[in-house]
C-alpha cells in the first residue's frame, strides 16, 4: 500500500478506500507504524470527495507525526478544488478507467499522397542544418549536457528492456541473438549512439525481436513477425510484420525496407497501420524493388520512396 | 447485465472453429446482440484475419493478463458492427503464457458488458483447451462428417461433460456435402448424431464461399445469398433461443431428384 520513494518520501497509495472515514482508517494505520514519523507523505486517493475540513484533518493526522503532507493525487474534483483552496500540490492522475481504447486509427500515409508534407519534411530539415551550422559552439555544450541527461535515460531504458527481454526470452519461438556491436554511421545524431544489431534470417511468423539499438535484418520479415527496435530499423528485403521503430520514444527513428508493406508501423509513440484490404499477400514476382523509408512527419507517419 | 460465454471447440483442428466463431459472432452482432470473441489460440492466431481487424490489433490477451493493459483497451472494434470486439491472441508467445484462472477472471469481467462471449478454442486437449473452456457455461462442439473429427468430437464432449461448469453442449456440424451423403460416401447429419448422441445446433454446408471470405477478411454472414451464411445465421438464432427448422441444404434442383427424396423419405 505505502512505498518509500526516496530517503523520507513516502507515497500512500489510499485508492482503494471507498470513504473518507476508510481513508482516516487507513492513515492512522499506516501512522501508528514506526517508520511513518519524520516523513514527507505524498497521498494518493481514489474518487472519494473530501472538503476542506476533512483535508485539514487528515494533514494535522500527519502532522501529529511530526510528518508532512506534501501532496494529493485525487480522481475527484471536489478534493482538487478544497486541495488548492488549502494551497496542497496537486498530482495529476488519469483516470485509468476511462481510458479510451488506442487502436491505429490512422493509416499510414505514402509520400506522393501528400506532396505538401514532403515540402515541409524538407524544409524542416533545412532549418535543422542552418541552426546546427550557426552555432557550433553552443551546440557542443548542449550535447555534453545532453549526454549527461541521455545516460541516465539510456540506463532506464537499457534496465526496462532487459528485464522485457528476460521475461520473452523464456519461450519459444523468441530469437535474442547477440551480435557484436559495430559503427553505423549516420547524419542523425541521436539515432547514431544507438549500438545497431545484424539479422541474417527470414523472420516468420510468431518471431520476436527485441534490440535496445537499431536493427539492420537481411532477409524478409513475414506477416505475424513483430520487431521492436529502440533505433532504426532497416529491412534488407520485404517487410510485413509490425515495426516498432524508436520504441523508448525516439521519434527520430525511422523504418526503411526494400518492400515496405508492414502491417502495422509504429514510430516512438505513434500508430498506424496498413489499409484495409485483402489476406492474400499476392505474390509479386517482379524484381523491381522500390526501397522506402517510413519516418515521422507532423505527427504523421509518412512513407517515402527513397529511390533519390 | 451477465452474458452468456459460450466456448467453440473441436479437438481435431482445421474443422471450422475459428470460422464459426467469426460467422456466429458476426450473426448475433448483426442481430443487435453486443458480442466479444475471444482468441484463446496463443501463438496460432487466425481469428483477426477472418474479421480482418490484424492491423488494428494493438494489445493482445497475453498483455491483459500481465497487466500491461486494461482489458477495454485490448477489445478491438470490429470494422461493420461497433457491438462486435475482438480479444486477439499474442502470436509471439505461446498456450503457457496464460493460464484457466486468468481465462475466467477476464470472462468473467467480460460478462458485465456483452450478452455473448464466444471464446474461440485451440485444437488439442491440453493448457489450450483447459484455458478456453475455464469461464464457460456452455459449448459448442465442432466437427465435420469425418471419422476422424466425429471421434475427437467425442473425446472433447467427454471432457465437456466432466466439468461441472458447461451446463449445456451442442453439436455443430461443417462442411456437409449432400451430394457426398446422397451417394453414400459421406456420414450422414443422423449418422453424426448418432455416434455422439448430442443435440445438434446447426448444419453448415460446404461452401467455396467461405475460403473467398476469409481471402477478403469478412465474415460470410455478411453475404446474403450464400447458403452456409443462411446457415449461421439460423444457428444464431438458436442460440437466442428461437426453435427455427434445420435448412435443407439438400437443395434438389429437378423434379426427379425431389420424386427421389420424397420416395427416400416413405422408406424410412
């Protein structure tokens, strides 16, 4: 119920209390332990509503530990009104409940479909190569301090997707391959600090891939097979699986592939996923390949034919 | 609100479950019913590509079970009727990855907001099945006028037996040719009903149409004039309850063949 967050923080999970005299219960239970004096308490409560009085309570309850209340997470909107009548730190939760269903409602868009978001790819990249120019200096020290702050991420995410990666490698049909790291290099810089993994096989149905990094498959990825890469991915033949692209949130990442017809792509947080159609994956006996890229334009994952 | 879970299974694979869930689910949808398939197939899934919703399939069972979705998030809309969803299956794992108790716990959850859950069985007896048949009260046995389906269909129904919760199990026979049984070279629906002694929900015939739909990724029961279409929709009007003759999908098309019938018909 309670959990130390760091050195004398604690967070009260009280969501579960259905009154506000369950949410008295509950406290002065937690209070009557050792360890809850000297303390800063964040709250977090469910959807009971509490007015000033009964706030004010339940903060001298605390104080009367010679603890302190700093915060409340509330789903009500009468305890947020009398919380900041009082002058307490509003947490901000969602409530999970109502939460809509995220389905890829949208389609993926193929460049020549949308000539204007081509126009303003371009140009948005243009910007990016004037500003990177005229200040060269200031751009050094921001890396350094964005590599300072990266680490800490990287770490996270390296940690995060370990513990995934362990959870997947213990079944079947999971193929987590280590491949020495190489040197991939590349005009974008973030994507370029990524380690990037080799995958010399037809990927089928039912196949997992995993990779911290970018990911470079030589072979097709069947229909069923779903790649989760936290860098680029690039495909060395067709691709129609689910593509995850940049999946710590990198939205810089992109999806390229000699025959790109995914099920569904997905770059850092956004979906989409291919037009309604047939089953059938008609086999296209042609050997023209057009190589396209798929990356994040305006919100929009944008496809691009790549064949300048 | 409790819905009715109905579990479809087989034993032998390739009889037609996942068809007849996707048709029947369709049925009571077009029906005005709010319905919710779930694929319990982990690791083989089909179901998503019958009602042509696989690209829309973001979280799958597996992610419900271990938390890291909610269960609404996980229902995927179907493309023709808001009142059908889809629980898709994880294809990346494996039957293991879930187990009865979790099963029950999400039908159970499920049955506060849809008339009908029809859960969508694996082939074979083991994890799969036990996962499929966990929160059901009622079943319907698939199978075709074969040995070989007819006496897995017994071996399943005997194992339906054995659990107390399935208070009811029908019999759903597929892929019937006429012509086959006319010349005797196929099992007769008796025969069928015979052998597994079990009341019989519907007959489906044979028909060229349903490869074409799930090619197309749309249930038959949208189209009107197929026969096996007309078929599933009477079996979803069975299970609402209406006493609807079976469909005589023993269309003779000249006088002799009906003369035939009816002089068949005084014989026995």
């Amino acid at each position: 119920m309670s959990k130390l967050i760091d050195g004398n923080i604690y967070l009260l999970d009280l969501s579960q209390s259905k009154s506000a005299s369950d949410i008295v219960f509950d406290l002065s239970r937690f209070l009557d332990t050792e360890e809850s004096s000297n303390k800063r308490i964040c709250l977090k409560l469910g959807k009971v509503d509490l007015n000033q009085a009964q706030i004010l309570s339940v903060k001298s309850l605390i104080n009367s530990r010679e603890s302190a209340l700093v915060s409340l997470e509330t789903l009500s909107k009468q305890t947020e009104a009398a919380a900041l009548a009082i002058g307490l730190i509003i947490n901000k939760t969602q409530d999970s409940s109502s939460e809509e269903i995220e389905v890829p409602e949208k389609e993926y868009i193929k460049a020549e479909d949308a000539p204007e978001l081509v126009q303003q790819a371009e140009e948005q990249e243009g910007v990016v190569e004037e500003a990177e120019t005229k200040t060269e200096e200031e751009a050094d020290v921001s890396n350094e301090l964005d590599v300072i702050f990266d680490d800490d991420k990287k770490m996270e995410k390296m940690i995060n997707s370990l513990e995934a990666n362990n959870v997947y490698s213990e079944k079947n049909g999971t193929i987590d391959i280590d491949i020495p790291e190489s040197e991939y290099t590349k005009e974008d810089k973030e994507i370029d600090e990524f380690s990037t993994k080799y995958i010399k096989q037809t990927l089928r149905s039912g196949q997992l891939i995993n990779c911290e990094g970018n990911l470079v498959i030589i072979g097709d990825c069947h229909s069923g097979c779903e790649i989760n890469a936290g860098g680029d991915v690039t495909v060395w033949g067709t691709l129609n699986g689910i593509v995850h692209a940049g999946c710590y949130g990198n939205t810089k990442a992109r999806v390229r592939a000699l025959k790109l017809n995914p099920i569904q792509i997905r770059i850092a947080g956004l979906f989409s996923r291919k037009p309604d159609g047939g089953n059938v994956i008609l086999v296209d006996k042609s050997n023209e390949y057009t190589p396209e890229e798929a990356r994040i334009i305006n919100n929009e994952i944008v496809v691009f034919k790549m064949n300048d | 609100m409790t819905g009715r879970v109905i579990v479809i299974t087989s034993g032998k694979g390739g009889v037609g479950k996942t068809t007849s869930n996707a048709n029947i689910g369709a049925a009571l949808a077009k029906n005005g019913h709010s319905v919710v398939l779930i694929d319990t197939d982990i690791g083989l899934r089909n179901l998503d590509l019958l009602l042509g919703l696989e690209n829309r399939i973001v979280y799958t069972l597996v992610d419900v079970v271990e938390g890291r979705c909610k269960l609404k998030q996980a229902l995927v809309k179907d493309k023709k009727y808001p009142n059908l969803c889809l629980l898709a299956a994880a294809q990346t794992r494996d039957k293991t990855s879930v187990n009865a108790e979790q099963v029950k716990e999400i039908t159970d959850e499920l049955k506060k907001d849809f008339d009908f859950i029809l859960v969508d069985c694996p082939a074979g007896i083991e994890q799969g099945f036990q996962n499929a048949v966990a929160g059901a009260s009622e079943a319907i046995v698939v199978t075709t006028p074969e040995m070989s389906a007819v006496r897995d269909a017994d071996r399943i129904i005997g194992l339906l037996e054995a659990k107390e919760e399935i208070k009811s199990y029908k019999l759903l026979l597929n892929r019937v040719r006429p012509s086959m049984i006319k010349s005797k070279d196929m099992m007769s629906v008796e025969d069928v009903v015979n052998i597994l002694s079990c009341d019989l929900i519907g007959i489906i015939p044979e028909d060229t149409g349903i490869i074409t739909s799930t090619n197309k990724g749309e249930p038959i029961v949208h189209d009107d004039k197929s026969l096996a279409s007309k078929a599933y929709r009477n079996v979803a009007r069975r299970i609402e309850g209406e006493e609807i003759p079976f469909l005589d999908i023993d269309e003779p098309q000249d006088i002799i063949s009906k003369i035939k019938k009816f002089v068949m018909g005084l014989k026995r």
